[in-house]
C-alpha cells in the first residue's frame, strides 16, 4: 500500500530550485560585478583607478606598488607627549613610546624612477599601538593636494597618459586639466613657491586630509596633522637635479650621525573651516598641538624591508580618531587595497621580483 503523503507537504520541483539557487548565485555574482565596474564601465572603481596608474608608469612593474612605486622602509618609535590627549582618547597619544614602521617614496608608479621625477616625496607611518590597535598615514610633503575629488583625480591621471606615438608626457593634456580645474590653483601655487627639499630629512609632510578626533568627554573636533622635522629645511640643489638617486643616499648618511626628528603637529579647525575638501588649507591661527617627537634611526631596503608587505591605507585608525567626509579618503582606501592586492600576488608567483635589488641594486 502506497504511504499517503504528508496533508501539508508541498510538491518537489528540482529544477524549481535550482532555479532558484541559480538566481541567487546570480545575484551576488552580479553585485560583485557591479562593484568591480564590470558592468557599469564608466564607473570610477579602484580597478580603473589602478589600471590607469600603470599606464601612465608605462607599464606595470610586478610586485611594487602602483603609485609610490620608488621607496624605503625606515623604522623608529614615536614618543608621545601627551599633549595630543585634549583631542583624542586613542592610545598613541597617551604618553609614551610607540614603535613605528614607515616608507619614504616619491610620487608615480616606476621603482626607478628620477628622484627629481616630481617635487613631492611622501612619508608613511604605521603606529602599532600597545593595545593591539593600529594608525595608518599616508603623508605627503605638501600640505594641500590638487584636487578635490577621486573623478578629478581620475582625470588628472588621464591627461598624464603618455602619448601613444611619443611614449612621452603631453604637457599641453596637462595644462587644458589644470585650465578646467581651478581648485589646482592651491596645489600649483604652492609648489612654485616651495622647490623641494635636498633632503627626506629636513622636508615637513602633511595629512593633507582632514580625520574627526574623539576626546575621553565625547567631544570630537576635526584635525589635520603634519610632521616638522627638526632638521632646517634647504631647497635642491643644482647637484642633485642632475643625479637620479640622491634621496636614499642622504638619508643614510644623515642616519651615520644619529636619528632624525619630526614633530607631530595638531592642527585644529574651527567652524566653517573645510573639512572635505583636501584642496583648501585652514588659516595659520588656528591652535597647533605638539603631540610627541617621531624619531626615525634605520633604514631598510624596500625589497626585503618591514614596510614592503605594508598597505598603508590612511582609514585604518584607532579608537578616538575617525575619517572625515573627505571623499578621497575612501577611493585611497580602495585603491591601496588593489594595489595591496596585485602586488602581493605577483610577489607569490614571481618571488624573485625583489631579489635583484636586496642584493645591492638602488632602486
């Protein structure tokens, strides 16, 4: 006798279900997609960002980062004066020493590159706090950037495409960019009266972004910081415009002496000061906090240092401190992450990329 079935059960239909799976894989399938701009190609994601940067390199170059390609690693600690805590309640500011791990480079995607391949050097820091937390920077040596949003900086990266036929920079391409964007007057202002500094060590770098700093009391306020070097600032000199690698050099020869020194300045905003727009500084008035002395007193080579497997990506950051609206913050993030991405893979296939220079080669 037939068992009768269930008076509730309803009928099984196979291919009804894996239709239904079928949409659903489809579904995440499809959002992976849409956020990787598979999809929507005239959507600004990190991989058009990252594939842009190694056109404008003239090619990718396997295992190094897609912008700031050309570095070092150096190593310190960061002694805290505890000055910073009327700001924020993260640990750093605590007093106290923090080690810290940290890169110099000079802007664009080729690890051998000119030193004086552009009049920006960048400085990135990673705190690594006592209590297991972590702060991420990414500085650059001039307190204000080009422009204001990742669509201009997209842009900007587009008329720095080599020409096709040349190889070479259009310099026309970046002149109509600049002419069309007038929020780069700050930026190129601003170089034209700073000429780069003739060393790592007597350059300022700046946050250049705006992040909220939470107190103890709840109140949050927003800041940006720079590192002072203690170091006089000089300008290049007619010398080193000629050599291709100086920077690293200097650095090491200054470091025979003893550590180098930057202070970490607070600089707090008042109402009505911009706070998402990277393209606009605050007024010199505004109050200045000393936080503590960063001290560097090694270097290592990028190739095999601390810092190479570094994503120095500036949203990672302690309790007490927060990202601001600055719209670039999260395409750096996203950005930095791909790059993080690509280079650590090609490090894994191809282990020899960086053996070449960790024997002896500069880069």
């Amino acid at each position: 006798m037939t068992k009768p079935s269930a008076p509730n059960a309803a009928p099984r239909c196979v291919p009804c279900r894996l239709a239904a799976i079928g949409a659903v894989v489809a579904v995440l399938a499809g959002g992976f997609a849409y956020t990787a701009g598979w999809l929507t190609p005239a959507r600004l994601t990190a991989p058009r960002f990252i594939n842009t940067f190694e056109v404008v390199a003239g090619q990718a170059h396997p295992g190094y980062r897609r912008n700031h390609a050309k570095g070092l690693c150096v190593a310190g600690y960061f002694d805290s004066s505890g000055a910073g805590s009327v700001l924020s309640h993260a640990a750093v500011f605590a007093p106290g020493r923090t080690p810290v791990i940290g890169r110099f480079a000079v802007p664009g995607g080729n690890p051998s590159a000119p030193d004086t391949s552009s009049p920006v050097r960048s400085m990135a820091l990673l705190f690594q706090l006592q209590n297991g937390e972590q702060w991420r920077t990414g500085m650059n040596s001039t307190p204000v950037f080009a422009v204001h949003t990742p669509e201009q900086f997209y842009q900007q990266l587009v008329a720095a495409k080599p020409d096709a036929a040349t190889g070479k920079l259009d310099p026309a391409k970046l002149k109509a960019f600049y002419a069309a964007n007038p929020e780069t007057k700050p930026f190129q202002a601003w170089v034209k009266a700073h000429p780069p500094s003739s060393s790592l060590a007597n350059a300022a770098y700046y946050s250049i972004n705006a992040f909220r700093f939470t107190d103890s009391a709840g109140n949050t306020r927003a800041v940006r910081w720079a590192m002072v070097p203690e170091t006089p600032y000089a300008p290049i000199t007619d010398a080193q415009k000629e050599e291709r690698n100086f920077l690293e050099a200097d650095l090491d020869q200054r470091l025979q002496n003893g550590p180098l020194r930057w202070h970490l300045i607070l600089t707090v905003a008042q109402p009505g000061d911009p706070i998402d727009d990277a393209t606009m500084q605050w007024p010199d008035n505004r109050q200045h906090i000393d936080a503590g002395t960063l001290v560097i007193d090694h270097t290592t080579s990028q190739e095999d240092g601390a810092c190479r497997d570094v994503n120095f990506d500036p949203t990672i950051l302690p309790a007490g401190i927060r990202p601001s609206n600055d719209p670039l913050l999260a395409a750096r993030s996203a950005a930095y992450a791909l790059s993080y991405k690509r280079r650590t893979r090609e490090e894994s296939l191809r282990p020899e990329v960086h053996q070449t220079k960790s024997n002896g080669e500069r880069s």
